[in-house]
C-alpha cells in the first residue's frame, strides 16, 4: 500500500523533506478523552493492549485528533516479559510491576524465548490499524530495550537506584547476559513479528539507559541493541537511550537509521555524534505545561538547532498525562507550519 | 587549628597531593552499624539532625571506621526550607516529604528568608564536630542548589517526572525566581554560617539538575549557583549537579574550586570541559555491590582516567544503604594505596 504520507519515512532513511514531519512519544494514551472513553469501558490497560480491535482505535486516535505524521502501535514494553512467562500488572497511577521478579540464575533458566505468536493480539493489532489507516501516515512498531526490559523484570518495577538490577550485573554478569540474550532473542522474534504484520519503522526504548556508565552500557546494552538492529535490516530503526547522552556515537555507529534525544542533549553537539543519521526529539515535556506563545518560540528554537532536514520533531520523553490536548495540537501544527526555507535561506 | 591531613583541602585548591584523597557522598548514615545504634536511639532522622552532639558524633564516625580524608556534617539539604517556614517529615524508607507544598504566589510571598541562627543545631553539629576532630581531616559543609530545593517545595517529595516544579518554571517564570532568589539568600546565610562555625570547605549539592534542558539549567539554576559561589571567597567551593553533564563547562566557569561528578561523564570529556577546576566522582556507587577484586579493577581504572592530581575521588551519588561497610573500606583504602608515581611516570 503506498502512503499518502511518508515524510517520517523520507526523514528517517536520511531524504529530503518539504517539512518536518512530527509525533509524540505517548500520543495514544492518557492525554486524550477519547482515549479515556475508551479505557473505561474495559477492565483495564491489559485488556485494552490485548483487544486488536480497540488497540487499534486508540491508536489511530492521535491521527485523527492530533494530525501527527505517523501512528505508534498501542502496546506496552512489557508485553515481551509475559511472552517469556514472567506476569505484569498494571496499577493505575502507579504503572507497572511484577508480582514474581527475577532473584537468581534459576529464575532465569526458568524463563522461556518467547516467539511471534505469543504476541499474536498486537500483531494483529497491527493488521488491523494498517487496514484501517489506509496509508494515511506510516505505522510504528516497538519494544523495549534488552537492559531496560532486564530492569523492569529484576526490580519488580520501577526504582530510585536501580540497586537490584546492578547488583546483578555488576556481581553475576554471566547470568545478566544470559537474560540480557534471552530477552534479546524474544525482542527480535517479536519485532520480525511487527515487520511481517505492517508496522513501517521500529523504535526501541532504553528508558532506563540513563543509569549506566559508558563502560557499562558499551557492555550490557550495546551489544544487544546490535543484535536487534541486525535483525531488520528491512526496516529504518530508531534508537532511544533515554539518558545515554554518552551514547549517541556508539548507538550512532549500529546499524540504525535515528537516533532519539531527550531535552538534555544539545541537537548540535547530536549532530556532530551520529554523523549521517537522522535525529529525532528533543522537546521537554513540561514545554507544553506553558503558553502556547512560550510553546512556539521554544519549538521553534529546537527546530532552529537541529536544522530542518534528517529531523523527525518528537518530545524527549513520552508527553505527560495531565498535559492539554490543545497545547499538543498546537505544538503539532507549530511544526508542521514552520516554514523550512527559512532556515535553508540562511 | 592545622590540620594533619589537609589533601583534600589541597587537591580542592589545585596543588599538588602526593596521594589522592577520598570520601564518600553519605559516608555518614545507614550503611554504618555505628550509626544505625545512635539513630535507634533518638525518635527519628529529624532529631538526629537538631541534636548538635549526636550529629557530631555520625559525622565523625566514618572517619574513624572507615579511614575517609574527610568529614561532611551530617544534616539534610532540606534544613534550608524549614528555615524559611516549610516544614519537612523524614518517613523511613520512602525518603523525605512535605505535609504542606508551595502552590501559589501567595505560598511564595509568604515564605521567610532564613538567617544563620536558625540553623543553629547545624552551627554548633559544626563546631563539636571541629573541635572533637582535632584537625585530623578537614570537615565539608553544605547546602542543596536552590533548584533543586525549588524541586522538593513544590512537589513535595521525589517525583518521576518533576511536573509540578517544572510547570511553575515553565508557565511562571516571575514567580519561580522570586522562590529561587528566597531560597539563595537563605542558603548564602546558612553556608555563611557554617564557615564561620568551622567548615573548611562547602560543597552545594545540585540533585536534580538532570531533568533540566541546557537552557533551563542556564535560566533557573546557574545564576543562582554564581550567586552562591561568590558569597563563599575565603572557602573552596564544590559544585555538584548530578545528571547535568551539559552543564559542566558552565559550572566550571563559576568562581568555584571543584565540579563534582556522576559515573554517566566521562572523566577525561570533564577535564577538558572544566579547565583548572579540580574534579571529583564518580564510582557508580553499585560498583560497591561487586567483589573486591572488582572493585580494585574499576577504581584502578576511575583513577587512571581522571589523573592522579586535581582530583578527589568519591562516588558520583551517595552511597547506597544496602552497601557492605567492609566494601566500601576496601574501596577507601584501593584510592589511598594507589601509587600514583605509576601515573606520572607514564
């Protein structure tokens, strides 16, 4: 099916664009009403990640509401734990955790490599948001990062000091790496998945990136982050390392296609770091917290300092739940209204 | 009073050491048995702090058992808020929070500026502590950044995403820098005060600089910091704002002696970012949680790259309350045996 808009596509395979293409991080989810309406009438965000149908809805609704330049699929990283036998659960405002963790190498033997078909309700999802969008704009497809996804399944949830995680790596690498492998080995399954039911792009989020040293991550989530990009080479990937400022030339060097920033990292030092590839971010989040003029002027600016080509526009983060609808479209339309031959006359 | 051992006070300065001293961010607290029996015996963290004789003696005890170059008074960033009016709870294991958070401008205005005497109980924890230590190694003082105390007014407590702090930044500009200026004039009367009750050196922790962009921290957090620096001409001046790797370069522009740093930057990218300045960091404090062998290894290689002078090793965040005490000795001692003729030779 050829897409009436590809310009994420164009701009992540390094093209020309007219304009920027742009969309959120978190742009199907709790921002929006009609989101809401829908998450009610079920028994919670499980059910709604594994119902294709009403995933593929909540989807679609930024496109619809928004006029963001691409759909991420409605799903959860987690989703890749459970196919190797290892339960979350939702807690509403408390996000997510997991009633078992894993304690020793045991637990870790224990767990299966999960396959595409444990994720058949997103891969269907997938189907059915791509039929439905009717190549409106490109589908992006996702996972979590190998280490990150390690973290959520060593510390039950999220943690001030990650001290259970890197306890384990930094006292039983070998049993880290086994399940940073397995987790890997399941990643991959699944995202070959994704490709093969539609999605059009692949982002994979180190959220937890941030609190490893350079050395560290050049060890426990470098070498995994290759494997995945290996493993779709008929796909642009963009990488996220949330916090990995010190990351960027070595995610950079993968075999990749974007490289996402967070509103730490300066675009133009990002530049000089990835060379050829395209970026994406960097807004804060907490921007849309101001006025829409303080909206304007800061997107503006950020547009300035990336330079309008091999750019995608995003926030840094996913955007926050108590954040206005209105102050998202308007920073969706500020990009998508910036006038690129401005900065290409200068 | 001359001190015995005044390398860190040296190193600080940028003359030469012939070793390289070390201490630890929370040296003084839960992962020693000493201090765990002298905090059993009071009500609570609060009284520890607003008993001049007991705080001296937690102070004093990593100095004693663990053999650190240096003594930081034991008290809490949050002291400088109760100053000025807010009251803060200590709840055991979920960390600090405030019954009553500012909301307003009128929660702003209403708000005192603090004098040195009522922090009293830190003032004479200062002068025990001086006079019991009897010159054998200097004893640090120190406040939180106005930033970062901003942070916990406002939102109470930690937070994932710092909304709260950062919608007042963001949509009040006016209003954040009237509480910022409250809070550094506050913080520059109590950092006096602790000079003249004995502190050799003052160190000002910047906790959550890291959620701030460049051009935020630049905007609400630097001029603060300056102001600060420059109240303090006649003591060595330790800057630390953990997360905010952006802002080295500029801190280090600040009439400041030493940038503090986390395990995320790296060391030599700090040298050349910071100049003269002396630098000081930054073990991953979960480096702790590995053998000793390890741990030898990856401080061997900490030192080796930040050089063995104009240097204070330390961790790049406090130590953790689950770390063995006996590690952490073995980490004092691997910094204090280091040869570093081996360096300077090379």
């Amino acid at each position: 099916m050829i897409l009436k808009n590809d310009l994420l596509l164009r701009a992540a395979r390094g093209e020309k664009t007219e304009r920027i293409p742009v969309w959120l991080m978190r742009q199907a989810g709790r921002i929006l009403p009609e989101y809401r309406a829908v998450r009610a009438s079920l028994s919670g965000f499980k059910e709604l990640v594994e119902t294709p149908d009403r995933a593929a809805e909540v989807t679609i609704q930024p496109v619809d509401i928004l006029g963001v330049d691409a759909a991420i699929i409605f799903s959860d990283i987690l989703v890749v734990s459970e196919g190797m036998g290892l339960r979350y659960e939702m807690e509403e405002k408390k996000g997510p955790y997991f009633p078992q963790t894993i304690e020793n190498p045991q637990d870790i033997e224990r767990l299966r490599t999960g396959k595409a078909e444990d994720f058949h309700y997103t891969l269907d999802a997938i189907r059915i948001t791509k039929k439905a969008l009717d190549g409106r704009v490109p589908l992006i497809g996702f996972a979590g990062a190998p280490f990150t996804l390690l973290c959520y399944m060593v510390e039950g949830g999220g943690s001030k000091t990650f001290s259970k995680s890197k306890r384990l790596l930094f006292s039983d690498p070998d049993s880290a790496k086994k399940l940073l492998q397995k987790i890997t080995d399941t990643t991959i399954a699944y995202l070959r998945g994704q490709v093969e039911a539609g999605a059009d792009l692949i982002q994979v989020f180190d959220s937890w990136a941030g609190i490893l040293s350079p050395q560290a991550y050049e060890e426990f989530s470098l070498p995994y982050m290759r494997q995945i990009c290996e493993a779709i080479p008929d796909r642009p990937v963009t990488l996220f390392a949330k916090g990995a400022f010190y990351a960027r030339k070595s995610l950079a060097a993968l075999p990749c296609s974007v490289i996402g920033t967070d509103w730490n990292m300066p675009p133009q030092e990002s530049r000089q770091l990835v060379g050829n590839k395209t970026l994406q971010g960097n807004l804060d989040p907490c921007i849309l917290y101001g006025s829409e003029k303080f909206i304007t002027e800061q997107t503006h600016a950020m547009i300035r300092e990336f330079g309008a080509q091999k750019y995608i526009a995003n926030l840094g983060h996913g955007v926050y739940p108590d954040t206005d609808p209105m102050k998202v479209k308007h920073f969706v339309e500020t990009v998508q209204n910036f006038d690129i031959q401005s900065l290409e006359a200068l």
